[in-house]
C-alpha cells in the first residue's frame, strides 16, 4: 500500500498545456481495496528465434512476402494498412454537409522489426542496437515527410496495449492530414509561442530540471519527467533539452544520448514490476509541407497502463469517457518510485 502524505490527499485538477485539457488527480482513492480485473502474466520465455512468427528473418508473412535474413532493424510495408496511397478522391463530395462531413485520407504504413531476435524488447538490446532504431526512425521520417504531412512513429508493447505479434516491434504511419492529437498540440504549442515568445516544451523541460520534483532520467541531451499533467499512472514525457523539430535533426552525439536514455528509462519500467512492462508510446514533432514550425519541439509521449502491480492496470471506463480524465497516484509519486530503480534490467541480476 502506498504511504500518503496528508496534503496529497485532496482532489485537485492539473491542465495539460500541449492538450488544453484538465485531468483530475485523486490521490486519497490510491487507497481503496482493488477486487477488479486482473490481468495474466505471461512466464513464456521467448526463443531468439521462432519459426511461426510472421516477423522473423527469412520467414514468410500472412500474405506471402518473405522477410530478408535481416541483421539489424528492418521497415516494410504494413501487409493490414490503416492507409493507402490510391483512395478514392470522391469522398470529398460530401464535405459541404455539416452534419456528415467526410473526405479522403492517403497514407502510408510500415512496420518497424527492432532487431531480428524474437526474444529482445528495447531496454534487453545493446545501446548500439538501440542506437541503430534511432537511425532508422530519422530516416523513415525524412522519406516519408518527403511526401506526407504527419508521420507518426509508435511501439504498441505488449498484449495488454494490444500488439498483435510477440516479436519487438513499432509502426508507423504517415498521412496527407494532420491527426487529432497532432493537431492540439500544434495549436497550443503555436498559442504559448505568440503569448510568451518561447517554446513551449523548451520552458518546460527547463522548469522541470529546475524544480527536479518529476525527474525519471536525465543526460546531457534529454530529460524524461512523468509530466505534472500526467493521465496514466506512469506516464512519462521524453524532452530534448535543446531546441529540436523532429527526429531527423538529430545530431550523432543527441542519438546517442537517446539511445542511452531510451534504454536508461524502459529498463526502469521493466523493473517496476519485473515484467515486460507494456506501453503505447510516440514520437511528436514537427509536421511537413508547412513552415509554420517555430512553435514546435520534438518529444516522445509513453502511456504504460499498468497501476499497482503487472496484473493491475488502469481503464479508461465512466467517467473518463463521458466527463474527465482522472488518476489516484500522483505524478510526482510515480516519478519517485521510477527514479529510485535500478538501470540494470532485473533479467540480469
């Protein structure tokens, strides 16, 4: 049971500046008895090879493509895309109905394999392995962003977020219009720079350093903080500390230092709970085809649902669909309780 300090007790409403949105902090409800929902832990030890898994090098996909003997990580095209690059344009026709708006999208999906083992998440693979993700994410962006608007770059991790194969892997997805999230934080972002003259999440990764209540992780190039608006119980943020637009500005030395912080960080998740600790997570930066982008920082958003231990994790159910976003443990609870893990991954002691 968590020790609760009287003065964290009372509700109180945090806002999200990126979103604009508020979530409510109940802290006192971090004591109520859980009898709910708990979720299965997997004790599979995973080979580093497996001959049924449609990602695997050299084995055969669901629609018959066959994966190259890969020796690092590896994109192609979604076989199952959300997107495509030939739509038809004629549902635009409807656009001038208020009540049933609709129009084309035109995209493009791909899958990121991390590395050709089965059996090895992020924070298990050597910091040049990791390193390597980093440059392949860069380069997916620049040739995508040559041709769409928003490219988004994700990991889904683990059965519980809803990954459909074991073996470690992102997505991404690129679009000719800018999602819903995208878009909020876009015009906050684009507010704070004419209200204030500076960057939004540049003031805010310094006030975070400054005020050192919210620090997971910390190098020369980036912070990781578990933001003061934060919605999942251990939500975290990934900051440059210096001004950066996306993934492809990235200079050798601040690639590095993201290799070792993305490691530094997913280890400490792993630890919490030992498990294979299970996250969506993503990168945001700077849209294409405009240069409107001074407003824009780069960052990474992770939203692991797990709560109180690996088989409790939190939903988004009642009140949180219908009215407001709420959370028991406060961000600066969680904060401390990832900082004070080790960086060795618990597989390895």
């Amino acid at each position: 049971m968590l020790a609760m300090n009287p003065t964290e007790h009372h509700p109180h409403r945090r806002h999200n500046p990126l979103s604009g949105e508020w979530i409510l902090v109940s802290p006192h409800r971090a004591l109520r008895p859980w009898q709910g929902a708990k979720e299965t832990v997997s004790k599979e030890v995973k080979p580093a090879y497996d001959e049924t898994c449609y990602l695997c090098p050299g084995n055969e996909r669901i629609g018959g493509e066959k994966n190259p003997v890969y020796s690092g990580p590896y994109a192609f095209k979604n076989d199952f895309a959300a997107l495509l690059t030939a739509t038809d344009n004629t549902s635009n026709q409807n656009h001038t109905d208020e009540l049933f708006q609709r129009e084309a999208a035109h995209g493009e999906c791909r899958v990121i394999c991390f590395s050709p083992r089965h059996d090895l998440s992020l924070p298990e693979m050597e910091l040049p392995a990791i390193r390597e993700v980093v440059d392949l994410w860069s380069d997916q962006t620049t040739e995508l962003g040559n041709k769409y608007r928003w490219v988004q770059i994700f990991e889904n991790k683990g059965a519980a977020m809803g990954c459909s194969n074991p073996h470690p892997h992102g997505q991404i997805w690129a679009s000719d219009f800018l999602p819903n999230e995208a878009t909020k934080e876009d015009i906050h972002q684009a507010a704070y720079l004419k209200s204030h003259g500076s960057n939004l999440l540049l003031d805010y990764a310094q006030s975070e350093i400054e005020k050192n209540q919210r620090i997971v992780a910390i190098n020369d190039d980036w912070v990781v903080v578990v933001p003061y608006w934060a919605t999942w119980p251990f939500e975290t943020l990934l900051l440059p500390r210096t001004s950066i637009k996306r993934l492809s500005d990235l200079t050798d030395s601040q690639r590095d230092h993201l290799a070792d912080i993305l490691k530094r960080l997913l280890t400490r998740y792993d630890n919490l709970f030992e498990t294979s600790f299970p996250y969506s997570m993503g990168w945001h930066g700077a849209p294409f085809q405009t240069d409107a982008i001074d407003h824009w920082q780069l960052h990474a958003h992770f939203y692991p649902p797990l709560l109180r231990s690996a088989t409790v994790k939190k939903f988004m159910v009642g009140y949180e669909m219908l009215a407001n976003a709420q959370r028991d443990l406060t961000p600066e609870q969680a904060a401390t309780q990832l900082a004070a893990l080790s960086e060795i991954h618990y597989t390895k002691k």
